[in-house]
DNA sequence: CTACAAAACTAACGATTGTTAGTTAAAGTT
DNA sequence: AACTTTAACTAACAATCGTTAGTTTTGTAG
C-alpha cells in the first residue's frame, strides 16, 4: 500500500526528538540545555551548532503537531458526512496523531505557554480555530436529530479531554491494536456505556 | 443547611494560594519564589517566615486534594449501591471537588512529578489506588451487565480523562449551575450522545 | 508605654540557567 | 594532499534560582 523510505534523521531532529521525551516527562521549564545535552552524550554548547536555542526546540515540536491537527480538522469539515461519522473521524486522526506523535501532544498539552511571539499567538487560534470546527459540528448534529439534546459545550469538552489525554496511555494501550482502540473509543464516546 | 463561619486565612495559607494559581497558569517549575513573593507584594525572603520552602507549597497543595479524593472514593466504595449509581458519585465528587480545589487539580495533574522522597511516593500509591477502585467499579458492573460489554480500560480511561479535566473549564463553566453540571455530566458520559 | 511576637526587610551565598565565543577534531570532497 | 564542512569541545558570561542570616518594622496585649 505504501512505500517507505527509511531517511537517517538530522542531527537536529535527534535533538528535537530526545527534548521532547524529556519535556514529555518533567515538562519543559523543568528540562534545562545540560539535561537534553548529556541525553544525547554531548556537551549542552554542542546543542548550538544545530538549534538557534530551546525556544526553537518548543516551538517546532508544537506547531508539528499543531499543524497535523489542523490540517486533518479542515478536511473532515470539507467533507460531505453525517454528523455521526464526522465525529467518529475526529476520533480517528486523534488517535492516529497520538500514537505517532505522542511527546508533541504532551509538550502541546502541557507547555504551549511558553511559546513566545507570534508562535504563541499562532497556537492559541488553531487551537481555537479546531476547537470551533468541532463545535459546529455537534451543533449540526444537535439540530439535526442525530445527537441527543444536550449541553454543546458539555460533549464538546468531554470528547476533547478524553481525545487530548490518550498521549498518556500510550504504553497501557502498547498491545492493543490502533484499529480495536478506534472502535472501542468510538464506541465509547458516541454510545455511552450503558 | 450548612452553618458557615468564615475564618481569616493565615498568612500560610495565603501565599499557598497565591502560588496554586501562579502554578495553575505556568507550572511549578516556571513559577520562582520571587513570583510568589511578588504577586503578595513582599520580598521572596520574607516568604521563609511561614514556609519552609517551595517544595512545601507543592505537597500542601497536592496533597490536600490528594486525599479529598482517596476519603471521598473509599466512602463511595463502601457503600451498597448498584454500580451505575457508584459511577453517578465518581463523577458528581469530581465535579465537587473541582469546584473547590481548581489551582490543587491543576497542580495535582501537571506537577505531581516534581514531589520529593515520601510524598511523591505517597501520591502515585493513591493516584494508583484511586484508579484500582474505579476499576473494581467499572468491572462489576460489566460482569453484572450493568454496563454495555466493552474494555474495562477505554471506559476508566475515557470517563477518568474528562474528569481530571474538568479543571480547566473552571472559567468557561461559571454560568452554569453545579448541580446542572453534574447531570449534565453524568448523561453524557454513561448514556453517551447519541 | 512597654514588651513581645509576627512579618517584613536588606544583603548575600553557591548553584544552575540559557547562551556566546573561540577552538579543535573528525569526515567528506576535490 | 589540501580544503571544506560538520560537529564536537573548553571556558566563560550575565541572569536567575532557592535559600540563609541577620536586622528592622509593624501590630497587639498587658
């Protein structure tokens, strides 16, 4: 189905991906330039020959994944569904996301304040952005019938919490295949468990 | 009902909850004793007068809300009652317990690693023991079919994530009655939404 | 008014922070 | 072999960190 081409990361990229294993841990204010140097077996100077400092490591970990949410939100707005199955592939990408993205969320999560400048502001609205693709759509399912009267503001937050917080279930979930845990969230999410 | 008195905080307890809400914005670790000190309009040295340091603010904090949790889910455990009704409660202390203990969650949920020594050994044991709890719950009454056949696990995590979130809809819940919440809640995360 | 406790202050400490400058060693290219 | 690029290094910087010591101010009870 797809072709893959193994390409040897940057030395950039290896950075970026051990500050994000540390940031998923301790957070990124409690993370300093020594402690992502000495994972990588070098000296925290050496991170300078490759990052413009940590602000960049945060920002491009963020908006990475930031991106990917966007991006996959437009398109599932642009389609033609019921509401029903909008919602479903809202539950899809997060899960899909999560587990190839798992350190990013946690970093997105947990850390966005610390952007700076026009990242921040970049953040805040896709953020507010996604989150107002995803209202509308409980809204149309609302006033179509095909969702039960209820609080928007209360499915939307439910569905959202649950979807943001799978990063942290990513070894529990280790075994369980990606295609059973789509199922059952859907499931889960959508029908209750009653 | 209830007869309140309303008692002066001291002056503990005030910078405690000067700092949860400091935390709450930017996490332990980006928050210095100098912001503390600060948003009281005192100098960080004078904070010393009543603390012992600022690991103390973290495990007051964490360990206040910590055991609200453990009293009020050994009280729901103890009783007889069918499990949906138990499930009812879980979400109804969650909601409760918010209410009262935002800045604690917050801090609770994002900053729990940077205990020290028995605290932190003491919250993981209780986070751990909390969960087992709601698991037994959860178990019961699928095997009394109470509950739809489903995993035990997407259900703890899915209901578990929505409602150590709740914290962070504090604000935007405002308007909305407590006990209109927490019906709300309830039918939304056991009879789902469609 | 005095005495005492509570709570603030100034000054400083050693450690750690992110980052810069300048240099050196290894790897790849001509 | 000479040159260039890549990626490491040492040393150090100013700023900030949590915290301590010692002192002064403020508030209250006798």
């Amino acid at each position: 189905m797809y072709i893959y081409k193994v390409i040897k990361p940057t030395r950039k990229q290896e950075i970026i991906q051990v500050a994000a294993t540390l940031f998923k841990e301790k957070g990124y204010s409690a993370v300093s330039m020594r402690d992502i140097a000495q994972a990588m077996h070098i000296k925290a100077a050496s991170l300078y020959n490759h990052i413009s400092g940590k602000q960049e490591i945060l920002s491009t970990l963020i908006l990475e994944v930031a991106e990917a949410f966007t991006t996959e939100m437009s398109a599932i707005t642009a389609e033609t569904l019921p509401t029903l199955k909008k919602i479903e592939r809202v539950i899809e990408i997060h899960i899909d996301i999560t587990v190839n993205y798992s350190e990013n969320i946690a970093t997105l999560n947990n850390d966005w304040m610390h952007l700076e400048g026009d990242d921040l502001k970049q953040v805040v609205k896709m953020r507010e952005a996604y989150e107002e693709n995803f209202r509308r759509i409980i809204k149309q399912g609302l006033s179509q019938g095909e969702i039960k009267p209820q609080h928007p503001e209360v499915i939307l937050f439910s569905i959202l919490s649950t979807l943001r917080n799978l990063y942290l279930w990513n070894e529990k979930r280790g075994k369980m295949d990606v295609n059973v845990l789509k199922k059952d969230m859907v499931a889960v999410l959508i029908k209750g468990i009653i």
